[in-house]
C-alpha cells in the first residue's frame, strides 16, 4: 500500500482546458449536479469516465435523466451502494468528488490509500480554464453569509461593466462557468468548506472568509478540521486576503495562509477603518484600504441608505457582507460609483431575513436560512423582542452559547424539529422564564410539514405583542421535516399569509 503523496499528478501538465485529458482513466463520485458537470467535461475531452452513484436506479429521477445523458457521451454510469463501497475493477487515475461525498467515505479512503489523486469539482474546474486568458476568480468562504456577499459581489461587477457571474456553491456549477461559451472577465466563486477541503492548486485574485463558527462537523469530523478547510480559501491568493476584524480566527487564517508575494491583508469592520481595512464612518461605508493615501484620508463607497433597499431596517451582518464584496471588488480594481451601484441594485435572496407581513402589529420574518447557530444569532441580534421559531437538524452543532447570548431577546419560542429537545434543555438553563411551546410530532398528528407550519405560526402569534417580531431562524437544517431551507421558509410564509387572511388553522 502506497503513502498518499498530495503533489502526485495523474498526468502532468493537467493545467488548462485544452491540455490532453484524453485516456485518462477517472471515477466520477456522485450523479448531482457538478458530478454530472465533472463528468461530462471529462468525457468530452476524451477521458474514460465511470461515474457512481449510491442512490439506486429509480430513486432519484434527475440522476436517471443525468445517467442517461452521460451513457450517450461513453461514460459508464453505475448507481446503487454496491458501487460505492470501494474503487471498481477497472484501473483509475484520479477520483473527482463531488462535494457532499465525506472524506471517511469508503471509495475515497481507497484511493487515499492506494495513492490515487483525490480532486474535487472547484480543482477541476481551475484545471479546466483556458491556457490563456481565462477569467480570474474572486472567493468568498465563511460559516454564514457566503451567498449574499458572493451575488453582492457579481452585482458590483456588472455595475462596473464587466461579464461576471456567481458560481460555486451558490448553484451554478463553477465547472460550467468556466467551460462557458461566452467566457467571463471574471468570476466570482462561492466556495463550502466541503469544497475546500480538496482544494489544491486555486490561485484567486482576492478572497474572503467572512466568519468561522462550529458547522458541519459531522462531515469534517472536528473543529479544527472544518476551520483547516475554511483557510484553504486564502491559499495562493494574489492581490488581497480580506478577513473580518469582528472574527480573530479569520484574521489568523490570513496570517498562517501562504500567499503570492506582495498579497495584503485587508479587513472589514462595523466600527470606523484603520488603515487597510472597509468600514463605517457614521452611516458611510469607506474604503481606507484602496486609497493612495489610507494614512489619513478614506473613499466614500455608499451609504447605509444604499443598501436599504424596500427592507425597513438593515442587520448589521448584512452590512458586514456588502464591505465584505466591496473590499473584493475593490481588490480588482472596481471603482467606488461602480460599488455604490452594485450595492444600490443588489436584493438578497429569499428567505434570508425577509419581511413577509406585519399582522396586528406583529412583524413575521422569514431567515430560515439561517441552518446554524451562528447564522441565528445574527438574525436574533437585528431584533429587539423575539418569538424564536427554531429547530431541525443541529448537525452536531452546540446550541447553548447562542441561547445564553440572545435569551434577553427572547418573548417565547416555538420549537420544532427532531433535535428541538436539545434547544428546549438549553432554554431550560439559561433562559428558564422564556415561554417554550414545544411541538412534539404526536401533538401534530399525521400533518404534512407545510401543515405543521400552520400551528407554529399559530402558537407563535399567541406568544406575541404588537411590536414584536416572529423570527423563523432555525439555528438547524430543514431535512427532518422539509426537502431544504427554501421549502421550509416557503412553508412559513404561506403559514403567514393564511394567519393574515384570517384563515383558521387547518
């Protein structure tokens, strides 16, 4: 059994898109959607692709249409468990892997251990762009606020005239991004820590970790492995490292990263900017970190009344995430009018602390992306008085530090989910006069989620005073009850719409 050596290459010069990929025996793990990507790039450039599934023939209709697009192109598709126990009987050069496939899985363990190179679909990808040319990436990591600050980021892009899209873990596949027919001026990349922890050779012209709290720890096995992953994000950086002068682990991220000679540290912070760093001067967003003379003089980017938008107040992790974008922008060399009217343009996606409807004086806000307690505890901090509507999948995560911190917030909770009995103990400890409704699955009976939703919001307006604010920021993920976060905060909000209708409870 041969070591694992990570500089191993299973064949040299498989540096761009138009290298010789042909011959080149690779196993594809996963039938989704940047699988299927990595695949299809592959086959295309004359590689002998098998490609593997757990999910068996007929349980995931998309894989079956996937599977039956790659057989076209010769690439041999196996699906069931049996085929991702261990490597197959065929010779393999390389493993790419897509992002949900864990490093203990059993197939990676093997290659690990008989020196096959392991390569996720962001390595791929950055191996795949043009010889030449080709666009530059900008990345954003961080426990929260990947998303916003990434598409924040693309808006103030375009604003400045260039061709940029979002991609990565933000949905679209990077893969497809860069393999685009109309190639970008650049790109900016969302990137999971699942994703970065097979990252190996990406070289991007700025990058950012917003934030790092305890999160997926299931899949990385422990907190210093998940924050290992999160600093790959700064490796090979050009021009800027920006980090969050609220977090010190992302500050020291920055320092243990190895980075291109000449590359800068740049933070951002809520407070007034030193020197090198974005922040807030009042209510002026300002650059002292791109300005020839940072010593003493700052760059009016925009306001806070930029940013507001239709929303009637602004979180301040929401301002976080716009100096965030704009410190990268900044970095390749956007001007700041362009930044404004990014910024100016910009609208945050659903379910990331949106109004839904204020009912008899009660405002109802949908954040259930927040999937994490770290994420919760910025959606509980932009509020003054709170009916908490949490629970789900913790994921390993800790839940009594964020109920210590907010429980002065609290008017009352409504818990549901199947971890909500450990959000219930911790309420118990530290905030034993906060009203709890619990609602266990026998007192629902045999409703469908989107139903049980309907009492949730029910017994939270019982919790609530005019003036107060029904704040669904699960602090878990939705996979118990509901296919994803979308559905669920979908759920809430028709739950909302019904309750201001006047409708009864179903």
């Amino acid at each position: 059994m041969t070591e694992y050596d990570p500089s191993y290459e299973p064949r040299p010069g498989l540096t761009h898109k138009d290298a010789d990929w042909s011959g080149l025996r690779v196993l594809v793990a996963g039938l989704g959607v940047s699988g299927f990507a990595a695949a299809d790039a592959l086959a295309e450039r004359g590689a002998h692709v098998i490609a593997v599934d757990g999910a068996a023939t007929g349980a995931k209709p998309a894989n079956d249409e996937r599977a039956n697009i790659l057989g076209i192109l010769d690439v041999t598709v196996r699906q069931g468990a049996e085929h991702t126990a261990g490597l197959p009987e065929e010779d393999v050069d390389l493993v790419v892997t897509s992002p949900g496939w864990r490093p203990d899985q059993p197939l990676l363990l093997e290659a690990e251990a008989r020196g096959i190179p392991v390569w996720g679909e962001v390595e791929l990808a950055w191996r795949m762009r043009a010889a030449t040319g080709s666009a530059p990436w900008l990345t954003v990591t961080g426990t929260n606020g990947k998303t916003t600050t990434v598409n924040m980021l693309a808006t103030i892009l375009r604003a400045a005239g260039l061709r940029a899209t979002s991609a990565g873990n933000v949905g679209t596949p990077i893969l497809e991004a860069v393999l685009h027919p109309d190639p970008y001026d650049v790109i900016a990349v969302e990137l999971s820590s699942f994703q970065l922890h097979w990252q190996r050779s990406v070289s991007a012209v700025a990058s950012a970790c917003l934030n790092v709290a305890p999160d997926h720890i299931d899949w990385h096995g422990s907190f210093e492995e998940y924050l290992r992953a999160k600093g790959k994000v700064y490796a090979n950086t050009h021009i800027a490292c920006v980090y969050n002068v609220a977090d010190p682990l992302t500050e020291q991220l920055v320092e243990e990263a190895k980075v291109v000679e000449g590359c800068r540290a740049i933070g951002f912070t809520l407070g007034v900017p030193a020197p090198s760093m974005l922040g807030l001067v009042e209510e002026v967003l300002a650059d002292r970190a791109f300005v020839e003379q940072r010593q003493n003089s700052a760059a009016e980017l925009a306001t806070l009344a930029d940013l507001q938008g239709d929303a009637p107040s602004l979180a301040p992790h929401y301002v976080a995430n716009a100096l965030a974008a704009a410190a990268l922008a900044r970095a390749y060399g956007v001007g700041p009018l362009s930044v404004r009217d990014g910024l100016r343009a910009f609208r945050p996606d659903p379910h990331r602390i949106a109004e839904v409807a204020t009912v008899a004086g009660v405002r109802y806000v949908n954040d259930s992306k927040a999937t994490n307690p770290h994420a919760a505890a910025a959606s509980l901090r932009s509020f003054e008085s709170v009916v908490w509507v949490a629970g789900g999948l913790l994921k390993g995560a800790d839940i009594d530090d964020l109920v210590e911190m907010v429980k002065d917030r609290l008017k009352g909770v409504v818990l549901i989910g199947v971890d909500r009995a450990r959000i219930a103990e911790a309420l118990a400890r530290h905030a034993p006069d906060v009203p709890v409704v619990d609602l266990d699955p026998s007192d629902t009976g045999d409703m469908a989620a989107v139903d049980v939703m309907d009492v949730v919001v029910a017994r939270a307006a019982e919790l609530a005073s005019p003036g107060d604010v029904v704040l669904l920021a699960p602090a878990a993920a939705s996979m118990d009850m509901f296919a994803n976060y979308a559905a669920r905060g979908d759920a809430f909000e028709a739950a909302v719409a019904r309750l201001a209708e006047g409708e009864p409870d179903r």
